[in-house]
C-alpha cells in the first residue's frame, strides 16, 4: 500500500485513472476468471491490465 501511496504523491494525474471505471473493471474480470477456474482467460485479463498499468505510468512520467 505504501508503494501506491508513493505513486499516487509522485504522479498525481494517475489517480483518476486507478481508481477509474476502466481499471475497477479490469480488476473485476481478472477476479472472475480466476473464480470460474478459467486459467488462460485470467492470464490474458491480467497481461491486458499490466500492459496498461506500463502504458498509464510511461505516460504519467513523461507528462502526456
């Protein structure tokens, strides 16, 4: 938690986006496909959310 805190002070425009829709959504599929036991589905949704997360932070650092 400390770690989020710690992004959250040093990239203050990404806040909107973790606690978004679109990522609130993302966590919640990764969380049903590891339910239904739907292993692949859940390594899919969980790549998709990384490569976002990487992307969201590129381009909080870089201020775009």
């Amino acid at each position: 938690m400390e770690e989020v805190q710690r992004l959250h002070y040093l990239l203050p425009g990404i806040a909107d986006h973790v606690t978004s829709a679109e990522e609130l959504r993302a966590h919640q599929q990764i969380a049903e496909a590891i339910g239904a036991g739907k292993a692949d589905a859940a390594a899919q949704f969980m790549l998709d959310h990384l490569n976002e997360a990487a992307r969201t932070l590129i381009n909080g650092f870089s201020g775009t």
